[in-house]
C-alpha cells in the first residue's frame, strides 16, 4: 500500500524534512553563535539543495511515467511539481531576514 502512495508523498515529504532541516540549523547557528555570513550561506545552500532535489523527483516522475500512467502518479506530479514553488515561497525568507535576535 504504502508503494502505491510514494508518488503522492514524496515532494512534500522532501519539503517537510527540508524545512525541519532548515530550522534546527537555524537554531543551531542562533545558539552556538556561528557567524552571520557563514549562517545565512548554510541556510540558503539547504534552500538551493532542496530546490535541486525537488526538480530531480519531478523530473524522475514525469520520465518513469507514461502514456497510461495512473490517477495516483499524475496526483503526484502535481504535489510534487507544487512543492516547488511552496519551497522558494517558504524559505525565501532566509536569505533577507535576520537569522537571531
């Protein structure tokens, strides 16, 4: 069962990691002190990566399915094709904001 939802859940599965990801490193940085320049780097190079991966799934998706593809892995593509932008919108703010206070 669990094979036939991954197309659903992927992109948004590498979104949410990404995201938990993004946050601790930003309070790792805030909490151990790590210079600003070298903080704002990290969290935009997860930013970047996450992106690439995310493009990469979808790119994967759209070459592995075909002609007859079922509803669940054209369902997916979407989700996955809408984490996309979800992601530069989400963690954009990263690369502008202050990271601590």
């Amino acid at each position: 069962m669990i094979r036939n939802l991954w197309p659903l859940l992927i992109g948004f599965t590498i979104w949410a990691a990404a995201f938990l990801i993004l946050y601790i490193l930003q309070a790792l940085g805030c909490v151990w002190g790590w210079e600003p320049l070298w903080h704002r780097t990290i969290l935009i190079a997860v930013t970047f990566a996450t992106i690439g991966l995310l493009a990469g799934t979808l790119a994967v998706q759209l070459r592995r399915s075909g002609i007859n593809s079922s509803k669940i892995e054209w369902v997916g593509k979407i989700m996955t094709a809408i984490s996309l932008p979800t992601t530069v919108f989400i963690f954009a703010p990263v690369a502008f904001l202050s990271i601590c206070n």
